[in-house]
C-alpha cells in the first residue's frame, strides 16, 4: 500500500542562485510541481508514495522521471508527451525570501494527462490520494484529475485537495475560481493558504472563511498562515498552530512540506482522522508545521525537503514564532 497517491504537475523550477561575473541572476535546476513535492516529503519522512502525471520526451523530462525514482516515489503513473514539452517554471524571491512564479506551459506537458493515461491500479493501491488545482487548468488533464479523484473517493481512499491559486495560469478570476471549486466535493482534506481561503470565499477573518469550506461531508479544513502558523476547523472546532522559528531563505515548497507531513502522519493513524478531536489534529499539524518552517530555511522544493530526525529536532529544538 501506499500512503500517499498523488496525481499533477511535475515541472522544473528555475531557482535564485547567486550571480554571475557580470551581475547577472543565475538560475539553478530543481525538480517541483506542488503534488510532487508533496510526495517528496512524504518519502524523506519515511512513508510510501506514487505519482501519476505527464512530462515531456525530452530531457528536463528524463531527469524528472529520475528525481522520483531516486527518491523511492513510483513512477508508474508518469508518462511522457512528444505534444508538449516539460513545464517551467522560473522562481522569483523578495528581500524575505517570499517566491512568486513565471511559468512557461502554453501548453506544458503536465497538461496533456489524459483519462486514458490514468493507471487505475495505482490509485487503488493508495491509502490517501492527493491533487492539486494546477491540472485543473486546462483539457485533456482536468477530466483527468476528476476522474482519478472520483475513482479514489469509490473506492474509499481518503481524498486531500489543494487548490493553488496561480492567476497566470488561469484565463482570469472567474474561470480560477470554477476551476478551483470543482475540486472541491472531493476533498476530505482541504488545504489552503490565507489568501485562497479569501480568494474562494470572500473572507478574511479565519473563522468565518473556514466555515465556508467545511461541510458535513468533509473532515478537515487547513488554512496555512506563512510564519503566522496553521488554522483548522473540524466537526469538533477549531485550533491553530504556531510556525517555527527558522531562518526563512525560500518558501518555495513551504506549503507542500507542511500538508506532505500531515498527510504521512493521517496515513500512519491508527485511528480515524475524525475521531481525533481538536487536540489530535493540533499535535498533527505541529508536526507538519516543523516540516514546513524547516523547508522555508532551505533552497529548493524537492531539495528543502525534511528528513523525520530534522522535523523531530526542530521540535524540541526550535522555538515557535510569537505573532502578535
């Protein structure tokens, strides 16, 4: 079995890497795509983990096939395109260390998954399945995801969503927010940051935005604070966690090493993830918040990812931010 079962982009990004002799930006290859980082830190902390997606015949795409390999991810679910060529996507950092993206996928390769492509077999073999937005974008993938995520909801697989808001990659708002809310009867586990949450909502007070995510037939609702921490809702209430203190270098991959932590402690339960109450989920997302202030203080998706021994010293370790 798997723990975690993700399906979308695998894509290469363009990092921040120094400058050259003439004051020229250096950009540094690195393996990302948010469902793939996910499951890259599902795998450093130890769980199991397969992908489905589609990269390029070509070589950005032969490499990423063997990102996931050595990482121990299975790849029998990612195919490869001659249509289209692998997705790029060139990271931008502020003086805090904060990304934005320019991506070049007009049409990138990880759009070209179609329903034919899915490997069914994979999914039913997944304990949590797991997508993200970005393949919602466009067609053959957004039937594609739908599909693999109607497959794994009958088939009783816990089902988490993260719907990343990229404004470049949609035709405008309207069209991003239809996207993004198709995803959303699917998910037990709905993941968002601060400003999706308002995005999809209207709201900004964490309370009442939370409240219209959550419905009868979803577990949990995370709202991601950057260093201002977690906010969840559940059944049972409502908690919020704090970050950690480290030094912030690149929050490329923050929000993915925080939801890959939570997810590999869910599937590693022992116990239903509704029955844990307010308290259970807190411990939960404490620890996924140590993976992802640990992952911030690195360069790098894929690469910042944080191995279980680094997650627990950050525990015990590693004071937590106090935000007023």
């Amino acid at each position: 079995m798997f723990d975690v079962v993700a399906l979308g982009e695998i894509l290469i990004d363009f990092t921040p890497a120094g400058t050259s002799p003439n004051g020229n930006v250096l950009f540094e290859r690195n393996p990302g795509g948010a469902p793939a980082n996910v499951l890259a830190a599902v795998r450093r902390l130890g769980g199991a983990a397969a992908f489905l997606g589609m990269v390029g015949e070509d070589a950005f795409g032969a490499y990423l096939r063997t990102v996931l390999e050595d990482l121990g991810i299975d790849a029998r679910g990612l195919c490869a395109t001659k249509k289209a060529d692998t997705t790029l996507a060139f990271v931008h950092l502020d003086a805090k260390g904060d990304r934005s993206f320019s991506f070049y996928r007009r049409p990138g390769a990880d759009t070209q998954l179609a329903v034919q492509n899915l490997d069914k077999s994979v999914i039913d073999e997944g304990r949590i399945f797991h997508f993200g937005s970005l393949s919602l974008t466009a067609e053959p993938s957004r039937s594609a995801t739908l599909a693999a995520a109607a497959q794994a909801r009958s088939k009783g697989l816990l089902v988490s969503y993260d719907p990343n808001w990229r404004p470049p990659l949609w035709q405008n708002d309207g069209a991003a927010k239809v996207g993004m809310q198709s995803g959303l009867p699917f998910a037990d586990i709905l993941k968002v940051s601060e400003t999706e949450m308002e995005f999809l909502t209207g709201e900004t007070d964490l309370e009442a935005g939370s409240a219209k995510l959550f419905d009868a037939d979803r577990t949990l609702v995370l709202v991601t604070l950057g260093p201002k921490g977690c906010f969840f809702r559940t059944a049972q209430g409502t908690g919020r966690v704090a970050a950690y203190d480290t030094a912030v270098v690149d929050t490329t991959g923050a929000g993915d090493a925080f939801l890959g932590a939570f997810l590999y402690r869910v599937a590693k339960l022992d116990a239903r993830l509704e029955d844990l109450g307010t308290d259970g989920i807190a411990e939960l997302a404490d620890f996924a918040s140590a993976a992802g202030s640990l992952c911030a203080s690195r360069r790098g998706a894929i690469p910042g990812m944080p191995h279980l021994a680094d997650v627990e010293r950050c525990r015990r370790e590693i004071p937590k931010l106090i935000v007023a």
